[in-house]
C-alpha cells in the first residue's frame, strides 16, 4: 500500500491524545475468566466500552503539547504517510473519510466527519473510560473512532496474522464502517439483543467489515480534495491478502481455539474468521455499500 508522495495529509480528522493523563477512575470489567474471555471477543474491532461494562461517563482529557503538535508536525504528505506509521494512519482516516464524503454527497447525503483519538494506555469517551486491551473502537457516544497505535504489534505477534500496511488500514476503515452505520441510523438497534452466530451484534460487524472493503474498492480511484488524485496510489493484491489475513485472524472462532482452546459460538460478538473474509470481499469486490446487507 503506498500513498501519493506529493498529497496533503489532513491532521485535522486526527486527535493525538498520546500520553496524556487521564483523569477519574481506572476502567474495570467483571474479574475472573468470564472477563478475559469478554475483552478478547470484543479486543477487536467495533464494541465500544459501553458494552463491557466499563467505567461510565465522558471523561476526557487535554492533549499534552508536545503530543498534540507531534502529527502535527510530523506527518504532513503523503511521504511521510509512506515512512511513519502514525501518518500512514492518519492517511488511511483521509482516505476513507473522503470516500465516505464523496459517496454520501452522490446520494444527495451528508456525511459527518468523525475524528480518529490516538491514545495510548487509556482513554476517557463518552462511551466510558476504556484501556487499550478493548482494541480500536468506535464510540456513538461522540462519534469518534479510538485507536491505540500499539494493537498493530499485538495484532501481529499475539494473534498471528501477517501484519503489513493495509492490515492496520483495515481496521481503521471497518471503524469507520461503523460510524456510517451510525449515520444511517443502524448502529444503536443492531447493537441490541445478546449475542451468537445469528445475532444483530455479528451482522453490525460483517457489514462493517463489508464497507471496508467498499473503501478498498475505491481506494485508488477517489481524488484527494488536496491535488485532485488519489491518496492512495497503489493498492497490490499482497496487500488486499494481508486485509484478508487479519480479517482471519480476529474472528471469533480464531480467537476462541487461540485463547480457550475451544470454539463456542453462542458467544460470538464478531462472527467467523470465514465471514469476516467473506464479507470483505464481498464489498471489495463489488465496490458497493448496497451489497453489504448482512442483515438480509
């Protein structure tokens, strides 16, 4: 995956809350094995802390200067987006909200940006105060995606998947796959009910994983407002198999024989390894939100 040497990279729709404290209490959830097994369903991609049960209210945080100028200062082009991995990030948030953008305004819609938090160690949302463990999530509370730079090294040497650029471009776009939902107003309902195989929980997050693919599809063809070219100038097939490995890697039946040595699917939050990869190249393939109907 590689970016146009020469595009603007916007750090606006990038807040960088990198080692700033966070004030009230520590985030909990329930003690035991019950806990270790409900932060690993839910350590990737999408399940905010609300439902973990951890701590509530909006608590919030100043960035520190030194680390509110550092994207700032650091990640300007589409170069430096080629070289540093927290402006490949910040890339990947222009990439997609600019798709996004474009797609809703060809809809006679409106699209609403939502800002990407780095955090590190733990943050305070309107979701709750959360912990790195909960992995990226998207908050509907204030519609922001929160990320912890630090899940790409666990995604590799933790969970094994193959790691690479379009790997960490993957899970930041199925965040924002939920933040579309949230502006379509599915988001709050399909997040209802318990969880398993067949549940809203697991459809919200295929059709998550579906318009990240929408987005890869589109990728290399949606101009930058910046230079009128695309931010992303090359997506290879390596690197659409490295999106797919990671699809893998976090699925629930994955994760489940990984850490508990068993799959049970009456917990799944997320769906299977197969249904993630699936519904990825469903909207890849097809580069339309409307075949991403997971709940159908």
């Amino acid at each position: 995956m590689r970016f146009d040497d020469d595009a603007n990279l916007d750090t606006s729709e990038v807040q960088d809350r990198r080692g700033s404290p966070i004030p009230g209490g520590r985030a909990t959830v329930g003690g035991g094995l019950a806990a270790v097994i409900a932060l690993l369903l839910a350590l990737f991609l999408g399940v905010g802390p609300e439902r973990l049960g951890l701590s509530s209210g909006a608590d919030t945080a100043t960035p520190a200067p030194s680390s509110l100028a550092q994207v700032q200062r650091s990640c300007r082009t589409g170069k430096d987006a080629n070289t540093r991995e927290d402006c490949r990030a910040v890339a990947v948030v222009n990439s997609v909200q600019d798709y996004w953008a474009q797609q809703f305004r060809r809809r006679h819609g409106t699209y609403s940006a939502s800002p990407t938090v780095f955090f590190s160690g733990r943050v305070g949302t309107a979701c709750g105060t959360a912990t790195s463990a909960v992995g990226p999530f998207y908050c509907g509370g204030d519609r922001k995606v929160y990320l912890d730079l630090g899940f790409f090294d666990e995604l590799r040497t933790k969970f094994g998947a193959s790691g690479g650029a379009f790997a960490q471009a993957y899970v930041i776009a199925h965040e924002y796959g939920h933040h579309v939902q949230d502006l379509q107003g599915l988001l709050g309902h399909a997040q209802d009910g318990p969880a398993g195989p067949d549940s809203n929980l697991v459809r919200t997050e295929l059709q998550a994983d579906c318009y990240a693919g929408v987005w890869a599809h589109h990728a290399t063809t949606t101009p930058d407002p910046s230079t009128g070219r695309p931010l992303v100038a090359d997506l290879t097939a390596a690197d659409i198999r490295d999106g797919l490995d990671a699809a893998a890697a976090v699925g629930d039946d994955r994760i489940q024989q990984r850490f508990q040595g068993r799959v049970t699917p009456e917990i799944w939050t997320h769906g299977s390894a197969r249904q993630r990869q699936q519904w990825f190249l469903q909207g890849y393939r097809t580069g339309d939100m409307w075949q991403c109907d997971t709940f159908r």
